[in-house]
C-alpha cells in the first residue's frame, strides 16, 4: 500500500481475510507494529487502528516518508491466533519543494476524551476546512501538527494554487476566508465547525519561495567586551553567620549593553567551572548577590563572569576570605527543632534554605540585618534538625533581662505557655518548628532580674497543639513555662564562654591552688619535723636533770670550770695576830747597799686568803684551781 505524505487515508481490512472453522469470521483484529506492539491504544505513531470497524487510517507527514511493516493479528475465541504482513509505503508529496506558502491554526482541544489519537482531530480540522473552503480535502497538504503541547499546532497548505508564480492575492483570500479581523482571530463560520470538541485561538500564515519577501541584508553592528571597572576583589565572611554581598552595578560596563541589567553575571570557581549546588556560598545572577552560611575559615578563588547580549564576556577574580568569630561571651542561646519533613541533607548543603531561615528569624524579631545572628553547627536527631543561635544585638557586659522578656513573648504564648501562633505563621509551610529552647548563659546565667523566677525554674519549650511533635524529654503541664535553664546540663551546642572559662580555670586557678596545697604540706610537715627534734633535746635536758639534781652537789668537770679573776672591790681581811707591814728600807747615799744581818731575813710573803666560813656568808669555800691534765680526758657521759 502506498500513501502520500500529508494527505489522509482511510483502508479497512475485508471481513474475510481471515477465516476460523469455529468462529467463523467473528474474529478479534488487531494491528501489531514491526516490534509485535499494539497500535490500538498507542498515540505516539502517525498510523492508527479502529478494531470494531477493522479500520487502519492515518496522516503521515514528511518526516515518516519510508517503507513500514505492520502485522494485522486475527485472534479466535480460545486465543488462536494468525497474523499477516501489512506493507505501507510512504511517498514524498510532489510539492515538497515547491510549496510558496503555510497556514496555521492554534487549536486548544475541550475535550480530549473524544480524540484518543491526534489523527481523529486532525480528520475533524481538516473536515472544517473543506467546508468551509467549499471542495474536498484532496487539496490540503499538512505540513506539521504539534500536539505535545497545551496548544496544538496545525499546518497546511492548498494545492490549488499557483506555484510557478507568487498568488499573492489569492494566499490572502484564503487567510480572510478564515479570520474574522487582521490580527488573526477565527472567524465565526470556522469557529461553529469546530465546535465544541475544539476551539481556535489564533490563525496565522507565512510565504515561502518565489512569494518570500527579498531579505535585505543586515551589517552586524560591531560588538566589544565588556569592561571590569570596578572590581570585588576581595569578600570578607565569618564562620556561622549569613553573607549577603551585593554585586554593584558599575563593577561591568558595556558600551553596546548600557543599561546594567541586560548583562548576565554568574559565579564559577577558579577553573571556571559551575559552583557545586552542595557548596556554602551561592550566586544569585537575578538579585546579582552573594549568599551562604560558611562552615569553617579559609580563602577560596572564585571567577565572576559578565556576558553581554552580543556573547562576549569579561571576567574578574575575586577571593572569598571566611575569617573565625570573634570571641564573645553570650547571655542567652536560642534553638529551635524543626522536624523531619524537611530532610536534613537537604537544608545542611542547601545555602538557599539557610537563607530562606534566616530571613524569616529577622522577620520575626524585627532584625534589620542578618549579621546580628550567629548561628551554631546544625544538628541531627531522630524526627528533627536543631538550629542554634546567639543574638549579637543583645548587650553582653549585663544581662538584658527586659530584651530576654520580650524576646521569649515572641516565641511563646503568655497565657497556655507554647509556641506563639505567629512562630507558626512566619516559619510555616517551609519550616515546621516543634520545640523551642532558650538557655541562659554567662552574666544571665548567675544573675537573676528581681520580682522574677529563677531560670533554673523554668523547663523547655513544648509545642501543645495536636498535630505536633512534642520536643525530647517528658511532656510539661500547661502551667510550667516556656523556658528552660539548666545549669548542670550543657546547651545543645558547646558555647564559647563556657570553653574559654573552662581554658582559664585549667590553666591558672587550679595550678596555682595546687602550689599553694603543696606549700601548705610542705610548711605543716617543717613545724612537725622540727617540733619532734625540741621535744627530743628537751627530753635528754629533763632525763639529766633528773638524774643529777637529787643528789646534792651537781659534778662539774674539768673543762666546764671557769676562772673567773677576784673582784677588786672585796673587803681585806683582816687576821688576828696580824702586824702592821715594816718599814721600807733605807740605802746609802753611796750608792752601795749593805744589809745588816737583822735584814739578812727572808722578803715578806703576805698569807693565802681565806674564804669566808658559812656563818659569815653562806658560801663554799672556793677550791683551788686544778692543774690541767696532759692526756685527754674522754668526753662526758650524757644520759639516753
């Protein structure tokens, strides 16, 4: 069998090609492609197959011009088959090449149940057409049909006409026979055909060939790079908090593309390849910004790339510097646990979701800008994601008591306690929050506000609605309130006060009490050793004495004695039968002395003296002193 390329056939299989001894020819037909698959229910062919009126018809265009195989399957009542070989030769319209004008429609299909092929309205437009062009469809070559779309596209064009000249003339009779106006709307009579499985809304046609207007030719304009004016060069970030970074508008300037919008900016890395979708820093080209939460201190090169409209681009080399955070001792922490419908891969490597976050915490507290939230590493547990931050607006050399206050009657309800109906409807559908916590730290954390109960008093945050998730731990009566403060349990993230009060502790409080222990047993240990070594010479001084002092005279040895010299002032004594001294004597006047014999005496040697006796004074005589000894003597016996 041989069609042609954009005209309709219609073929149907005599009711005696196939023949069964039980059946008859009450058979089951069916049309099989050259892969034995069905074309009954498929609408994905040019070829289409009616089994109760055993009907194969089909609108093939030019680009299924070629030799198809097909199988016609006959099936009896107990599953017998038999099949036979279909051949459809597709042939090239003999106008193909010649053809000097289209027509289109732009058709929405109603009711698309009533057409399971797009051959079936197809047949209905071109049925319209022939009625309303008064002849048959024999005239009407299709040329395209688009039907993936919502609005479905019919092309076509009349054979009748001329094609060794340009009927120009008659082209637009036929584009009026259709429309009712210029601008291309269908006109009623077309409308009323193909009512109301169909409805047109738009009609439109182009010449070709000898009827295509001469194209003038056009000098392309010359087209330069753009041009760095004024380059970023350098992008200064910190660890946990949200960079914003605004591209300026005078960074590129093109002298083709003026106006700053029309130029296309995006972000590459260094080796100019796209920024990975997990990576922390992102581009947006609209808003022309830098976004992202960075997760730890480095220095990254990116390229920023400019391309004008003509295709041509400039490019300028900037580093993302992401220093650590500056140390500050916080009074109060924030966490919130958002539950497992937002998956946590998801939001941890999405720097959009993060934004989106935290735009919505400024949103709700009233914060101008993202760089007063600090923002903790995100955690993981089983049915939530937890999200902890300090607020930089909140003073930290006092505790804001009154901000903290006012803080917690955003979060929570005054009256019952839980979450604040307005937390649900700034962080809903995008965030659903569970639990909310607020931990008190350094100055507030050993301080309390006046007229106000402790924190330590206060427990968690629960959410008491019905279609929530209670947050971890036992589920709080109404009454308790929102907050919770434990000061023998850390916060959910290990905080930087706490860290560097633990560093200082370990490093010069606890050393120097561990020296000044060791000093203390040092010096107690001295008073002891020194204390037991008196008490033993005292001892031996005690024993002595008491071995000595009962009896009388103590002994003194040799060497203990001293000699002491008489004192000049004593009194003389004076002897009974003592006799004043004699005279001195007399020597010559010559020079010579002569001794008589009464002088030949011996000289005068005075008495010892005497000590006095005891009536007198009371004191024993005092003994001679003894010759010292030649030989050493041994030392004295000391008594244990």
């Amino acid at each position: 069998m041989s069609v042609t390329a954009g005209k309709i056939f219609r073929f149907v299989i005599p009711f005696n090609t196939f023949k069964d001894f039980e059946d008859d020819y009450n058979l089951t037909y069916e049309l099989l492609d050259s892969n034995n698959r069905s074309l009954t229910y498929s609408n994905n062919t040019w070829l289409h197959f009616n089994p109760y009126r055993r009907e194969v018809y089909g609108l093939p265009l030019e680009e299924d011009v070629s030799k198809w195989v097909f199988w016609v399957k006959a099936t009896d009542r107990d599953g017998a088959s038999v099949r036979e070989k279909l051949n459809i030769q597709v042939q090239q319209h003999k106008l193909n090449l010649i053809f000097n004008h289209e027509f289109s429609l732009h058709i929405r299909i109603e009711k698309q149940q009533e057409f399971p092929h797009y051959v079936d309205w197809s047949l209905k437009v071109l049925r319209a057409l022939g009625k309303i062009y008064n002849t048959n469809m024999s005239e009407i070559t299709v040329r395209k049909i688009s039907h993936l779309q919502e609005l479905v596209l019919f092309t076509w064009s009349n054979d009748s006409l001329p094609t060794n000249y340009c009927p120009k003339s008659d082209i637009e009779d036929l584009y009026k026979m259709l429309t009712a106006n210029d601008h291309g709307d269908p006109s009623r009579e077309l409308n009323i055909a193909l009512q109301p499985e169909l409805r047109v809304k738009k009609i439109s046609y182009r010449q070709y060939g000898v009827c295509e207007p001469p194209q003038t030719p056009v000098t392309q304009p010359m087209n330069f790079s753009p041009l760095l004016r004024n380059p970023v060069d350098h992008v200064n970030a910190t660890v946990g908090e949200l960079l914003i970074f605004k591209v300026k508008d005078d960074t590129f300037y093109d002298h083709e593309d003026v106006d700053h919008r029309m130029l296309n900016i995006t972000l590459l890395t260094a080796d100019r390849k796209p920024i990975p979708a997990d990576n922390w820093l992102q581009f947006d080209s609209k808003n022309r910004e830098f976004y992202g939460i960075p997760r730890k201190a480095g220095r990254t090169d990116y390229q920023l790339v400019c391309i004008d409209t003509g295709g041509l681009e400039a490019s300028d080399s900037l580093e993302v510097i992401v220093d650590p955070p500056p140390k500050r001792h916080y009074n109060v922490e924030f966490s919130m646990n958002v539950t497992n419908e937002l998956p946590y891969q998801k939001f941890v490597n999405s720097a959009a979701m993060q934004k989106k976050f935290v735009e919505k915490l400024m949103y709700l507290f009233g914060e101008k800008t993202p760089n007063n939230f600090h923002f903790l590493p995100f955690k993981q547990t089983y049915d939530s994601i937890i999200v902890t931050w300090f607020n930089k607006s909140l003073p930290i050399n006092v505790c804001p008591h009154e901000e903290i206050r006012r803080l917690q009657s955003i979060l929570h309800n005054m009256n019952d306690k839980s979450i604040s109906h307005k937390v649900h409807a700034v962080m809903e559908p995008d965030f659903k929050v569970s639990t909310i916590k607020v931990h008190t730290l350094g100055n507030c954390k050993s301080k309390h506000p006046p007229h106000e109960p402790r924190p330590a008093e206060i427990p968690e945050v629960e959410k008491h609605t019905p279609h929530s998730t209670v947050g971890v731990g036992r589920k709080l009566p109404p009454e308790v309130p929102v907050e919770e403060h434990r000061p023998d349990v850390p916060p959910i993230e290990d905080t930087a006060p706490q860290s560097r009060s633990d560093e200082y502790l370990m490093t010069f409080i606890v050393p120097a009490v561990i020296v000044s222990i060791m000093l203390f047993l040092a010096s107690v240990a001295a008073i002891v050793l020194y204390r037991r070594r008196r008490m033993g010479k005292m001892n031996v001084e005690e024993d002595g004495r008491g071995s000595y002092g009962n009896k009388g005279i103590p002994v003194i040895f040799q060497e203990e004695l001293e000699e002491k010299p008489e004192s000049g002032t004593k009194a003389p004594v004076i002897l009974k039968d003592e006799k004043p001294p004699l005279a001195p004597p007399e020597y010559s006047k010559s020079g010579s002395v002569k001794l008589s014999d009464a002088d030949s005496t011996e000289p005068y040697q005075p008495p010892p003296p005497f000590a006095r006796s005891q009536d007198s004074g009371g004191r024993q005589p005092q003994r001679p002193p003894k010759p010292t000894p030649t030989y050493r003597k041994p030392p004295p016996y000391v008594p244990p």
